[in-house]
C-alpha cells in the first residue's frame, strides 16, 4: 500500500571530493527502489569518460545564463569558474510520477533548494577526515594544480555547512554510505507528517 503521492526530493550534498558521485552511484545500484537521479546542467568541460545527457547536459556560458533567466532551474550556483544548476520542470515531472528524486549538489545549491521546497531531505556527506578528501582530490588526476588548490580551499568553507542539513552520514566506505542514505530516504518516506492525509483518506477519516 502506497501512502504518498508525491515523490520525495533527496539532497546530497557535501564537500567537494567526498565522493558524492560515487556513492550516489552506489545508491542507484541497490534493489526495490523507484529513486531518479536529476542530472545537472553545467558549463564546465566534459572528462574523459563522461557522457553528455547522462552525467550532465553540457552546455555553454550563454545558454545557462539564459536558462537563468528564463527560471528554468530549481537552483544554480557557480563552482570554481563554472555554472551547475538543476532543471526544475524535470523534478517536478518526476515528483508528481512518485519518484524519489535526488539531487546530487554543492552546498550554495542545497541551501536554495531548502529554502525553495522545506520538505525536501537533505544529507550531508562528509569524508571520515580532512586528508582522505584531499588526497582525494589530488589524485583525481584530471585537473591542473591551481584547479585542485581552489576545490581544497571551497571544501575547506564547505565542511561548515553541515549544520544546515537534516542528515549528515560519513562516507568511510562506498557501500555503507550508500546503505545509510537509503534507510534514511526509506524511513523519511514513512514519516507521519507526509502520509497521515493519504492514510486517513484511505480509511475513509477525517483528520482530528
Ligand atoms: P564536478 O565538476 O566535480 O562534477 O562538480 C563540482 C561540484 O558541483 C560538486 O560538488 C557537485 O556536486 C556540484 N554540482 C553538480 N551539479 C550541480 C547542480 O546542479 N547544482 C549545484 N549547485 N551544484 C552541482
């Protein structure tokens, strides 16, 4: 028996490096799940490996500025030199299907979306300590050494912002993170406050 309609909004968010994309990854691979990733618009340049539409929609300066305009994103916000923002119509088209939706985001981003949609849940992600996220981020190996310096001195103001989240979970390894977040989205889901009105309506009761 399903008691929500609407889809929930899941927020995952954390310092640069943590590995938000892979545990992320490692979330979708799980069974019994009905969670769709919300794949970023951004203006920075593809990787090797990555794929246009399915990681991100690459586009260029000028687009996403009108895009911005346009109020096609449900939020945005510039990351070492680039744009990353998220597509609003794709979300809501999801939410309203029931789907979880997750967004995959920096901090900036995560706190507009709160503020936008308060009932969406938002999770911090944070390494098990300082060092192993910044070997992390110089061993990436796909960026020049002033890149790498101004992601470790972001993450360094990022860290802060956990205190803005409802859930910060550690990262020590791929599969537990992955796990926790799951329990997390599953036990919000059953929250009282989001299908008490489904609840009350299939038994046929009004509220008290
Ligand atoms: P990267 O360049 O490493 O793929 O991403 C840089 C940062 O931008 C990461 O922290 C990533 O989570 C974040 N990011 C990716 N997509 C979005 C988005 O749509 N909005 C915001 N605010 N941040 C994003």
């Amino acid at each position: 028996m399903k008691l929500n309609d609407r889809g929930l909004l899941v927020v995952i968010s954390g310092p640069s490096g943590v590995g938000k994309g892979t545990v992320r990854k490692a979330l979708f691979n799980m069974p019994n799940h009905n969670l769709v990733y919300s794949v970023s618009m951004t203006t920075r340049k593809i990787r090797p490996g990555e794929v246009d539409g399915r990681d991100y929609y690459f586009v260029s300066k000028e687009e996403f500025e009108n895009r911005i305009k346009e109020g096609k994103f449900l939020e945005y916000a510039e990351f070492v030199g680039n744009y990353y923002g998220t597509p609003l119509d794709k979300v809501n088209e999801n939410l309203d299907r029931g789907n979880e939706v997750v967004l995959e985001i920096e901090v900036e981003g995560a706190q507009q979306v709160k503020k936008k949609m308060p009932n969406c849940v938002s999770i911090f992600l944070v390494p098990p300590g300082k060092q192993a996220l910044y070997d992390r981020l110089r061993h990436r190996g796909t960026e020049s050494e002033e890149i790498i310096e101004q992601r470790v001195q972001k993450a360094n103001r990022e860290f802060k912002k956990a205190k803005y989240y409802d859930y910060i979970v550690v990262n020590d390894e791929v599969n537990n993170a992955a796990d926790r977040i799951m329990a997390i989205i599953r036990a919000e889901h059953a929250k009282t406050e989001r299908s008490i009105h489904k609840y009350m309506e299939l038994i046929g009761e009004d509220e008290e």
